[in-house]
C-alpha cells in the first residue's frame, strides 16, 4: 500500500505514478464526504504555516479551509509581514518554523528555495507555486479531467497546454502527464518551451509508461485530437510586466478561441489554472488593454464561459486535492 507519510511534496517528478494515483483517489474521496457534509478532522490539534512570497487566491484559500475542515489551525505569512528572506535566511526560517509547525507551505520564486525549506524544516514542505513548477495544481487538473473522462480514463489521450509552455504550469502538466501515461503536447512559440532538460527528462518517464511528448509551434497540429485544451496567463509572477509587448507578439496566435477549440476532439474542455485574462476589469487588465489595445489575452470571453471551460471545477478541486496532499504527508 502506498504511504507518503513524512514525505515533502516539492515536485511530481519526485512521485511514482501509484503515489500519484493514491493522491488522486485521496482528493476524490475529500470531495465526495465535503460535499456530503461528513466530517473529516483527521489532523485534530495540528498547525501548518503558509508562506506567502507571490499572492494567490486558490492556493492559500486552499490551504487554509482544507487545514480547518481537517481540524488543523494555519498561519498565513505575508513577504511583507515576516522576516523571511529579507532580515533572516530560508534556512533559519525553515528550522524556526520547524519548531512550531507540523507542516510548511511555500509559494515564491525559484525551486531551490522550497527545496531549501524543505532540508531544513525536519517536517513536511509542500510547493505552493515556484517559477518552475506547480504540483498541487497537477492533481486538481487531473482530478477535473478524470472527473470528465473517468478514473484512469485520461491513458492514451491527449492534453495540450496552448502558449507560455515552458512556465511552471505548463512544465508540470508535462510531468504529470508523462507519469501518467497521457499524452502530452507543449503548443507555442520556441522561445516559450519547457527547457531541453526537462523535455529529456519528462521523455524518459514517457518512455515507460507509454505516454508520448510533443512541442509544436503549430496551432492544426496542437489542437488536432486534444481532449484537453490548457492555458495560462502569458505573463506570470515575479516576471516583468514590461514582457507585455514581447509575449502578446510571440502569443497570440496561439489564443484559445471558438475556432481553436473547433480543431480539438468533438468532447474536448477547456481548462486554466486561474487567474485567466479573458476579462479586462481588472488593473492589469486595463493597463494591457491601454497600452495595446487587445480586450482579451490567451483566451476568449466566449471560451471561458463557454459549455466546454471546466474552469471552476478546476478551481474548486484546488481545494480537495490540497488537503489530500495535508493528509496524505502528514497523517
Ligand atoms: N491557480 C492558482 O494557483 O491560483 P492562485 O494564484 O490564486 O493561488
Ligand atoms: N503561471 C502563473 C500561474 C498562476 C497560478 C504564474 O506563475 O503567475
């Protein structure tokens, strides 16, 4: 039987496919007694500190009613409000915390920095969001796609993230894909692709499990059979938003509209792990809008509220996976 018992989450390139699976089936059965309204208080008396040095509205509001329903107290951490990285290093915040805390969430900048916390803390870390991976994402996404297609049901199709591939949520939908044994396919512009690193490395695990990776700049061929048609913001945290220019040139051929969805499987969804830009009243939005003039970014209005987004699904499975991943390290 598997047991993760103890166990950091910091990538999904450090889970077997069976651990991976375990999570999956973990989050379904969380889903299924909250919404049956059955209590589920597993971690009584236990507390867990959540570091934030990006913002985040799914990620930390996650954490925070998963550790409740589970019976745990959190602690949110602002950048602003504590002394991490700035009066204090991520190694003595680490063992600090480690005192305190029965687990650790980080969101920030690069992996090494959770995996840092991770070496010192002497207790569970789990990787709310780095520049380059986001795991707790992945099982949310393959929840929602099993949720469409069946458990196990995704094996042998395809998933296509469309545009900025080679951020962390387009380089974690390959991992997870590859250990899965779902087809994969990286749609965009060169310049915007997981690292040649990562693509051999993801390929490897393709290899045996019988999953296929495919990077195309090639909008027919991407889109050709997806069941899953994935975006993300063009520009994302922690990167300038003088990009804004650059990344509308390089992207916006690959902008997930009614007639790119056209071109995936008859059944396909449309997925985004949020926030998306398809909606201009927001600040950044209008400073987009003004300064170039497009009223929706890496996809439409008409996509995203249309019958085949599974956006809020996906949202919503934020929350039931992220307290699988508690759970499942700390019980
Ligand atoms: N998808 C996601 O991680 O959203 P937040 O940035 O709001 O946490
Ligand atoms: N790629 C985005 C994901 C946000 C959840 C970012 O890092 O900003």
């Amino acid at each position: 039987a598997v047991s993760l018992s103890g166990r950091h989450f910091l990538k999904l390139l450090d889970f077997t496919p069976e651990e991976i699976r375990y999570l999956l089936d973990l989050s379904a059965e969380l889903k299924a007694k909250k919404h049956a309204g059955e209590p589920h208080r597993y971690l009584e008396g236990k507390n867990v500190a959540l570091i934030f040095e990006k913002t985040s509205t799914r990620t930390r509001c996650a954490f925070e009613v998963g550790a409740a329903d589970l019976g745990m107290h959190a602690v949110y951490l602002d950048p602003s409000a504590s002394q991490i990285g700035k009066k204090e290093s991520i190694e003595d915040t680490a063992r600090v915390l480690g005192r305190m805390f029965d687990g650790i969430e980080y969101r920030g900048y690069g992996q090494e920095r959770v995996e840092t916390l991770a070496e010192y803390a002497g207790v569970p870390v789990w990787n709310g969001l780095t520049t380059e991976f986001h795991p707790t994402q992945m099982i949310a996404d393959v929840l929602t796609m099993e949720e469409e297609f069946g458990r196990d049901g995704m094996r042998g199709r395809k998933v296509t993230f469309m545009g900025d591939a080679g951020n962390n949520v387009g380089n974690s939908l390959m991992v997870v894909c590859a250990k899965l044994g779902i087809d994969f396919c990286a749609c965009g512009p060169a310049e915007q692709m997981p690292s040649d690193e990562l693509v051999k490395t993801c390929r490897a695990v393709a290899a045996e499990t019988g999953a296929t990776i495919t990077l195309t700049p090639d909008v027919d061929e991407g889109a050709r059979g997806a069941s899953v048609i994935y975006t993300d913001i063009w520009v994302s945290m922690g990167e300038s938003s003088d990009l804004w220019g650059e990344r509308i040139r390089l992207l916006s051929p690959y902008q997930v509209n009614a007639e790119l969805m056209a071109k995936a499987a008859p059944d396909a969804i449309f997925m985004h792990c949020l926030p998306s830009f398809h909606d201009r009243e927001t600040t950044i939005g209008e400073e987009v809008y003004e300064k170039f003039g497009l009223p929706e970014l890496e996809v439409t209005d008409e996509v995203f509220e249309g019958p085949q987004s599974r956006v809020f699904d996906e949202a919503e499975n934020r929350l039931h996976s992220i307290k699988a991943v508690m759970y499942a390290t700390l019980k």
